[in-house]
C-alpha cells in the first residue's frame, strides 16, 4: 500500500510540473492589485484603507496599494498567510526560520526591507494587537522585532487583504513607517464552504493537513453573522546532514542521534483558528459591528546539539586551577586567560555531590586525543561521590524548544449618521477593542546543569501575555466649497492602552542546583526559566488626536493633508504629518506622490523584557543575555532608555490605462532615524561581570555575552514598485495576466559597534534587491488553473548567524501552478504544488579560506533563502461550495 501512494503522488507530482511547464510558454504572470478595465464584466477594486473618504478605487488612489482578493488567495497553495502574501507583494519578505528561538514560533515578516514591527496590521480597519513573542534572533532585520502574529488569519475567512504601500503614521499612529495591511472580513450572510487540504514536500516530509470552513448567515432579517474556522496540523521538516563531531562521537561507540541537529521548519500541532464578523443595520443610517477571534497552536522545533566535551558549563571546555576553580572561559576579555587555554588540556567539568569542599578529591578528567572523555578518570568519578553530566548523558543532547500561542481579540463598535444637534450631517464610527496573545514556553530534552543527576529533563520556563485595549472615535463629513466636488473632512480620537506581562516558569527551570557553585549552569539549559523577580506587568498608555482632508480643487486635482498627534506616558509626545496628491494628467495617465513623516514607538516589551539565549557566536555556542535597556550593565555598555524611530518617506508614481492594461510605477524612499533593535552581543569582561554579580544576576560566570534593545543606527530604503495587470477572453473564458516587480535597497547611514558591521551587512544584503512575480489565471466552465513564476534576485547566505559562514547567493525562480476541476456546481477538486520543478535554494558553501567544514552544524542550505530551503511542496483539496 506504501508503495502505491509513493508511486501515486510521484505521478501527480510529475502531471502538475508538466502541466505548469506548458502554461508558462504562454503567459505573464500576476500580482495582487488589479484594476477593471473591462467594466461589464469584471468589479472594479475598491480599498477602504489609506483615505478617510469613502472608498477608492486603487487606480484614483493618491497612494500606491494592492488588493488581494479572498479568491486568489485561495490560490497561493499555501496554509500560512505569510507564504500567501510573500507570493502576491514582492516588497514583502518572510524567512523560514529554523534554529532562531522565539522566531520559530512566529515568523517575522519584512515590507520594504523593513523591520516586522515597522508596518501597521489592521483588520477590518482596526488595530490589530501585536504578538507577545520577541524575535530575540532575528536574522539582523528582525533582531527584537514585535510585531502582529498574521499566520492566525485564515484565508477562508477574508473578504480581501489591502496592502498600502506607502507610510501612514499620520492617518494611523505608530507602526505604520514602511506601509499598512488591512485585513478584510467577509461579510456575506449566506452561502458558505468546507475544504480539506492535505500536502507534503517532495522530501517526504512535512505532511500538512487542514480543514476550513467558512459560512454566512442571516443575523435577524437586517444583519449578518458571518463564521470561519480553520484546524490544521504540519509535521516538521529536516534539510539536514550529520555533524562531523557528531559522526566521530557515533563512530566512537556513542549512541548519537543522526541527525543530531535539525535544521528545518517546526512541528506544528492542533492549530486551530475561529473567526466571526458580525453586523446589523439599526436603522435611520446606523450599524452596529462586532468582530474577533480565538486561535491556539502548539509548536515545536530543534535547537543547536550539545557536545558532550564542548560545552561550558554542562560538560567541558573548562581549564581548571589547581584549586579547582575555572581559569578561563570562551567569551572572558583576558589575553592572559586565552593564552593559558590555548596551552591547557581541556578537561571534562566536574563536580563534587557533597560540595564544594570536597571538590579536590575529585578525579581531573582529561579529554583525549579521540574527543572522548578519559575512560578511566570518569569511571573513578561515582566512586569519589562525584558527578560530570558524561556519566548520565555521554552522546550529548539537542534540546527542543516550542510553545503553546494562543491569539484572541473583540471589537465592538457603531457607526452611522447624526441626523440632529449641532453634529448634524457627520457621520461617526466609535469602537473599542481588545486584544490578547500569551506564548507559553517548553524545551524538551534538554536539563539544569546544575541539578547535577537530579536534574529533569523537560521545563516549562514560563509565559509572556501581551495585552492591547483601545477606544476610537471617528467623525467624518463633507463640505460644499465650491470645488470642483465636495471636501471630505474627518477627525478623532483614540486611546490605547499596552501592557507586558512576564510569568515565571516551574521551580527546576529556573533554580541554582547544589552544583551550581562549581561551574555548573543555571536554569533550563537553551532557554532558562524566567524566575519570580522577572515576573510582572509592565504597562504604557498613550492617547492620539487626528485630523484628515481630501480636497478636490478641480476634476483633475485632488490633494490630501494629515496630521496627527499622540502623547505616551513613557516617552512622550510626537506630531506627524501627510501630504498626497494626484493629478490626471489624460483620461489614461495620472500622476501621484506624498510625502510624510512618521514613528514607531518602541514597545513595552522592548523597554522591558530580559532574557538568556543560547546562541553560536564566531562558531561557538554561548549564553548570552538580553537585558533591559535602562539596566545598569547595559548603560555601562552603552545603553539608554528607549525612544521612538522617526521616519520621512516620499512617494512619487504614475497610473496607466492602456486598452485594456492597467499599470501603475511608484518610486519610494523612506529615512528612519534612531531604529529600535537588539544590540549586537557583546563580550562581558570581568568587570562587567562583577557589575552583574552586585546587581544580584545569577550564573554570571556561566555568561559570555549581553545584548539590549538600543536607538543605535539610521537607515535610507529607496525603491521601485511596477504593476501591470490585463484582462481578456481566452481559450472561451476569462484570464487576467499580471506582473509585479520590486527593487528595494536599504543602507545603514549610521550606528556604532553597539550595532557592529556583521549586523550592518545582514540588514543590508540578506534580503534580494530585486523581486518579481509573474501571474496568469484561467477559468473555464469545468476547470480553472493559476500558475506563477516567481523570481528572487541575489542575496547574503548566511549559517549559523556567523559572518565567516557568508556568501553571496544565487538568484533564483520557483513556479507554483495550481489546477481545479469543477466536479458539480458544489464540489470542486484542487491539485497544485510550489515550487514545482523543486529549486533548491543555495548550498552551504563556506570559503575555504574559513577552515569550516560545510557541514560543521549540520545544515545543507543557508537559512536566509527567500523562497525557504524546504523544496517542492504538493498537495490535494477537496471543496464543498453552498
């Protein structure tokens, strides 16, 4: 039966690349935006976001925007809404991220090279709260990034997505520097649909399955409740090759796991998302709203392998003195302790179980010339009452990091027109809403050093909740000045509210173990438990005040003005501003630009989290911990309490009909001044790490580096945006072709080494200059297929996080082609892969020059890959319409 279905999905897998193949010698391919040239048959698109007017259509809009329809999103073959959209915005970047912590759990996404807190999610309009995981390793970009968790979104419970791509800090407040995504629900009160999905990678692995639904109705005669759900569950994935030191332990006698170390995507378990929209027409001109969500998943994925003679602090690679204290570790600014560790031979760590004063009688055990503990030394160590963790764990262990996410949010509001008083003629919108998201942390297999033989092997290490409360007041109304219509004029208010919450983890994952006076490391090894004195609330409030216009001077003239102004109760006030325009120069050509200021505040979070990551460093796994920024060590170090990045950023494009093709270009360039980021990890000195021990920071000698969030560099993105889109008949049915293509370049104007230049270098080469996507859909009577190309200029690999390990990658295409039958009017089956013809993405091919073998921590591809490293992904749906 094995056999059969090996032979069944390698045949479909080869009927859709050649299906794909044959396609694409006759298209262009497509994006998000398209805009009806052919009135009588198609809708034209309209966005409600980016005007305080009534809704536009993209092609009067005085900013760049694109409009993803739920339909074609349907479309991407994918079940995460970040591949969904990396595929229809070329300014839109996502990585998978193996090994990286946090990010795991949360992949950080990028618009216009961006950081992923630096573009504003809204949905249905509304704020959307922010995730409580911070990217702690985020690939440079990403580094502390905060930003919304956008995967929670099903595709079945869209209507559209609106992606402006343009600053809007002035309309919307902090966040929205490189554009705004607005995430449309649908609001049908009938009909519905059910899907089941089920895919796997060409390797084997990865099996996906979901199940969506999606269904409206009626909510009393003049309302609708309209109700989406979408369960899912992927396996994890592994791209990876054995260690060498790995392979010698194995080869040695050692009961290694090959691999030892994984580098690919998590484990995804009982991912479950529920959606609803709610609305009802109260009559005389007024609607109430609600909408929101629960969303709950379990992810797990791998960390980095701990080798059992390697790693400070839990097995060796301490040189002791005579009195057995430790001489010197990796990471100490000591030449004399360096020189006095190049000489020595490395000795296994070891401790005594009746205490440090017994330690002397402990048997030196030395490493040998094989990478193996002394045999005899270490079979002397239970006899002497002693304890080195090569006893209980000989073949090292590679501890797997996950969590528990789970995301909720409520809006109510009530819109509608007042019809008498003093407000006659405006219309309001007033809302309030909620929202939450808590990750709750584990890490498998992995232990407290210090627990010695007692130690578990599994810890919870405790949670973070972000917690999100806003009130809005919208008015807007229009006024006769005897232009050349009427001018759109809105104002409001709104109020926030953020707080940060720490909760500690168990007891063992947190706790100094009786050996931790002799070297041995503190907490849940990988990621330590947050302990009771990191526990608490941190809490910011900050209030806005807004006024808006659009202003029709003639029928070819059409400006905007923004301002806004916001006061923070930690840092502040700011005022921002935007100016727009658009001038039709033809009944077919157009002319648009603004100009704005903005910021982004840092969060709550930022200005107050700590935390201990376990993280390679020049090649060598480390501690190192993330401090407040305001701590005394990291003022010491250069820190300084947090303030908001400040951006301005110009726009300048035109629009374009011709017959039947639509085409926009835009030109952007965005400054940001004091970017919020994680500062490079530095090198603690003893003297820091006597600063450390007097602020009472546990386990400071098992640290080798610190890092805090810090205002430290600027930063110029320059960029091009080109659309085209076409809509015909062919082949007796409808097609649309498009075409997408973004170049975006970002240069570091300044930092010091508080930033450092391997990080400069991240953020401004690890991400391809020049992406393009290509487009065409087909619909029939009986079928329908989508086939995209997609295209990745060259871009820095990067392994391990480590600039010895750097290269300059390879562009690259993909092609994704999805084909569906219509079996009945209600049953539609769905066959379609990504990345079909299986592009790999770049080897890891590290100079000789390094001396570093390839496969030095077990990966095959560099990680910073556009397109991700797994390969070509197949799969089968099945969809009931009604």
């Amino acid at each position: 039966m094995k056999n059969n279905l090996t032979l069944l999905s390698r045949s479909v897998r080869i009927g859709l690349a050649a299906s794909a193949a044959a396609s694409l010698t006759l298209a262009l391919p497509a994006v998000a935006q398209e805009e009806d040239t052919k009135k009588a048959t198609m809708v034209e698109k309209i966005a409600i976001v980016g005007s305080r007017a009534a809704p536009r259509s993209i092609g009067d809009s005085p900013v760049p925007i694109d409009i993803i329809g739920g339909d074609e999103l349907s479309k991407g073959g994918n079940t995460d809404m970040l591949e969904l959209l990396k595929g229809t915005v070329p300014s839109l970047n996502v990585h998978t991220n193996p090994i990286s912590d946090a990010a795991t759990l949360v992949r950080p996404a990028n618009l216009r090279g961006l950081s992923a807190d630096s573009t504003l999610v809204l949905l249905n309009g509304k704020r959307r709260h922010r995730s409580s995981v911070i990217a702690f390793l985020g690939g440079g970009i990403n580094d502390g990034a905060q930003g919304p968790d956008i995967s929670v979104i099903p595709s079945v419970a869209l209507k559209q997505v609106e992606v402006l791509r343009d600053g809007a800090a002035a309309q919307y407040g902090s966040d929205a520097i490189a554009g705004v995504m607005n995430f449309v629900l649908k609001d049908s009160s009938e009909g519905g649909s059910l899907s089941l999905r089920h895919g796997s990678y060409y390797e084997g692995d990865g099996d996906t399955t979901q199940l969506s639904g999606n269904v409206g109705l009626p909510f009393t005669s003049d309302g609708f409740a309209n109700l989406s759900f979408q369960y899912k569950n992927a396996d994890a994935t592994s791209r990876s090759v054995q260690r060498p030191d790995a392979a010698a332990f194995a080869a040695a006698g050692l009961d290694v796991e090959d691999p030892a170390q994984i580098w690919g995507s998590p484990e995804i378990n009982d991912d479950i998302s529920l959606f609803g929209n709610v609305g009802l027409d109260l009559g005389d001109d007024k609607e109430f709203y609600m909408f929101g969500n629960y969303s709950e998943r379990d992810v797990r994925g791998g960390f980095y392998y701990r080798n059992p003679t390697t790693r400070p602090g839990v097995y060796g690679g301490i040189v002791r003195n005579v009195d057995g204290t430790p001489m010197y570790r990796p990471g100490d600014d000591d030449p004399t302790g360096q020189a006095a560790w190049d000489a020595a031979t490395p000795t296994i760590l070891v401790g005594s179980l009746d205490g440090l004063a017994q330690q002397l009688n402990c048997p030196v055990v030395e490493i040998g010339a094989n990478g193996l503990p002394d045999p005899t030394a270490l079979g002397q160590l239970s006899a002497a009452n002693c304890f080195a963790h090569n006893l209980n764990i000989p073949e090292g262990f590679t501890p797997n990091f996950g969590g528990n996410i789970t995301d909720t949010s409520l809006t109510i509001g009530t819109k509608g027109e007042i019809k008498e008083g003093f407000a006659e003629g405006w219309f309001y919108d007033v809302s309030g809403s909620v929202g939450r998201n808590e990750s709750q942390y584990f890490i498998y297999n992995t232990l407290n050093s210090s627990l010695g033989p007692d130690t578990p092997r599994d810890f919870s290490p405790g949670k973070y909740i972000q917690l999100e409360k806003s009130f809005n007041l919208d008015m807007v109304k229009q006024f006769d000045f005897d232009l050349y219509s009427e001018v759109n004029i809105a104002g409001g208010l709104e109020w926030r509210e953020e707080s940060f919450e720490v909760i500690a983890g168990d007891v063992a994952s947190f706790e100094n173990g009786p050996l931790f006076d002799q070297g041995f490391s503190v907490g849940s090894n990988g990621f330590p438990g947050f302990k009771p004195s990191d526990q608490g609330i941190s809490t910011r409030r900050n209030y806005a005040l807004y006024f808006d216009t659009e202003i029709p001077f003639t029928e070819a003239f059409l400006m905007g003005v923004a301002v806004r102004y916001e006061d923070y109760d930690s840092f502040g006030s700011t005022t921002n501003f935007k100016l727009s325009g658009q001038f039709h120069a033809t009944d077919d050509l157009s002319f648009r630009s603004s100009y704005s200021t903005g910021f982004r505040a840092p969060t709550v979070g930022q200005a107050n989290v700590s935390n201990v990551q376990t993280n390679l460093s020049s090649g060598v796994l480390v501690d190192s911990a993330l401090l407040p920024p305001t701590n005394p060590i990291s003022v010491e170090l250069g820190g300084t309490e947090l303030t908001p990045e400040e951006s301005k950023s110009f726009t300048l494009g035109a629009v374009y009909t011709l017959g039947d093709v639509f085409i926009t270009l835009d030109y952007y360039n965005i400054q940001v001044e004091d970017r919020i980021s994680q500062s490079e990890k530095i090198v603690l000195t003893e003297a820091n790490k006597a600063t450390l021990k007097a602020a009472g920071v546990p386990n400071v000698d098992g640290l080798a580096q610190v890092s805090f969030f810090t205002n430290d560099f600027d930063t110029t993105t320059t960029g091009i945006d080109v659309v085209a889109n076409y809509a015909t008949e062919l082949m007796g049915g409808n097609s649309t072709f498009s075409l997408a293509y973004n170049w975006n370049e970002t240069e570091v104007d300044r930092f010091s080494a508080i930033t450092g230049d391997f990080k400069v270098k991240r953020i401004e080469e690890d991400l391809p200059n020049h992406r393009a996507t290509a487009t065409w859909a087909q619909s029939m009577d009986e079928y329908s297929f989508f086939t995209r190309l997609n295209y990745y200029g060259e871009y820095q690999g990067v392994h391990v996080d480590y600039d010895a390990t750097a290269i300059t990658a390879s562009a690259a295409v993909t092609v994704d082609f999805e084909f569906s039958y219509f079996l009945t009017e209600d049953f539609t089956l769905t066959a379609g892969a990504q990345n079909i013809f299986d592009q790999d993405a770049e080897r890891i091919n590290i100079p000789s020059s390094q001396g570093i073998p390839n496969n030095n921590w077990g990966g095959v591809y560099y990680e910073t890959s556009p397109f991700g490293f797994n390969g070509g992904f197949y799969y089968l749906q099945a969809t009931y319409s009604f």
